[in-house]
C-alpha cells in the first residue's frame, strides 16, 4: 500500500510527504504501535483449528489486501473529489515553483499529498489494530489497553488534523497548514531537532504558481525557495514592480494564452486562482 501511494503521487506530479509523516510511520506505527499488538495474552483454551501458518494462505492474503484495497479505494474518490473542485489547482513543485530535488520534505505542500498522509496513516493504523484480533486464538482485544491508547491517540490526531483550522501542529505533518502557521511550527518544543529542514519554514503551496511565472518573466535564475528571513515575502524587486498581492498580467491576450497552457487554469480568471488557499 505504501509502495502504491508513493508512486501514485509521484507521478501525478512529483509529490511527496512532510518528514514527520515517515517518522510517525516509522515509530508511531512500525515501533510503538507493533509492541502494543504483541501485549494481547492467548485464550485459556485451545481453539477448534488451527493458526494459518503459510505466508500465502487464503487468511493471511485477504486480512492483507481488504485493508489496503478499501483504503486505495477511498483514496482514489477523495482525490476524484478534489479534482471536481473548481478551486482545484494541481502542483508539481519541480517544475511550476522549482523546488531542488533534494528538498524533497517541501514537495508536500499541496492540496493532493494531504490525503495521501490522512489515508496512508489511517491504513496503516487501521491493519495494525484490526490484526490483533487474534481470532479465536487470542483474548478479546479490549482487554489490551495499550493498543486501545495507541490507536485512539492516532484516531483523535487525525481527526484533528482534517477538522481543525491551520495551526503548528497541523503544519508538523502539513496538513490544514498555511505560512503563518508554518513559521510557528518551528518554535513547538524538540520538534524541529527531528527535522530535516521543512519544520518552520515557508508554505509552498500552488498559489507560488504565478509568482513564479512573475520571477521567471524578471529573470530571477533561481528557484521560489523563499526564506523564514524574509519572514516568506517576495523579492523586494519583484515586489516594487508588482505591489499587489497576486501578479497582474498586463497584457490580458497573453495572460490567457499562458493559463490556457496550464490545464488547471485554463477557463478560469486569475482572480479565482488567486483566492485559493491551501
């Protein structure tokens, strides 16, 4: 399931996830969550069969490919959802706002990798939880309090995260995430000692889109990797040419000719883009 999400967006445009997401995966999941389904005792009797013991078993393949097909399934209509939305507006952040390569923790703010990190988890934590049932074999579930804690910790940090309006915490695995709360994010205590460098720093999201297009007609040779120094505004040059909050085209035929070129804008007026926000 992991392997699949992770090519799906890289295709669909070179996306990816904040780092927290793989530490939270990595710890949260592979290491905390997997000590806590070992804590279910057995049964005090034997059961009627016997435990599967093969690696393909009929058991073993479906407890495996129900959890992951139903979570492909509500990932692909989520992402069809938010394709229908006509503030939609797709990013690939190599190529529309230039982000190196290697700063592959910043390709995570968009409207798309959100619901890769809200499903992915959501999965995750879900197959772990359902797989320490134990069948007839182990005790009732309920009856292992620390994976009820676990669990309910990463279904309340979800649901948090969906529902709740912008905020640091929000911005640690960018989720609901905007500038302002990005920058504060990096003052939350220890966080930023875990992260590669997208903890605290600016929100490049799809609006960066024109202003790159901006930077690029001024000929700026460098990419829209705006700084926390500059507390995340443009460039002052290209702020004294175009004082307003989003870039004007001056000539309207070739302000049409270049959004017909993009798919997401094309039909669209600037002002609708504009007023997206992630």
């Amino acid at each position: 399931f992991l392997t699949t999400v992770r090519t799906v967006y890289t295709i669909n445009g070179a996306l990816n996830f904040a780092d927290y997401v793989w530490i939270v995966m990595d710890v949260g999941i592979g290491i905390i969550m997997v000590y806590t389904m070992t804590q279910s005792l057995p049964t005090k009797t034997l059961a009627d069969y016997r435990p599967t013991a093969t690696l393909l078993g009929p058991r073993t393949i479906s407890g495996i490919l129900f959890p992951c097909l139903t979570a492909l399934l509500a990932m692909f209509v989520a992402e069809a959802l938010l394709w229908s939305k006509p503030w939609y507006i797709q990013l690939d952040p190599i190529f529309d706002i230039h982000v190196r390569p290697q700063d592959w923790n910043l390709r995570g703010d968009n409207y798309d990798s959100p619901i890769g990190v809200i499903g992915l988890l959501l999965c995750l934590s879900n197959t772990a939880y359902i797989n320490t049932y134990g069948g007839r074999f182990r005790r009732n579930i309920l009856r292992n309090w620390k994976i009820n804690i676990v669990y309910l910790v990463f279904l309340f940090g979800l649901g948090f995260a969906l529902l709740s309006p912008p905020n640091p915490w929000n911005c640690i695995i960018r989720v609901n995430c905007d500038t302002p709360e990005s920058l504060a994010a990096g003052h939350v205590p220890v966080v930023g000692a875990f992260s590669t460098g997208g903890i605290g720093g600016c929100f490049l999201g799809p609006q960066l889109i024109l202003w790159q297009y901006e930077m690029d007609k001024a000929g700026y040779d460098t990419g829209y990797l705006i700084g926390r120094t500059s507390a995340c505004h443009h460039p002052s040059t290209l702020m004294m040419s175009h004082p307003w909050p989003v870039p004007k085209f001056h000539n309207s035929d070739a302000r049409d000719q270049t959004i017909a070129t993009q798919p997401n804008f094309a039909g669209r007026s600037l002002s609708s883009i504009s007023a997206t926000s992630c």
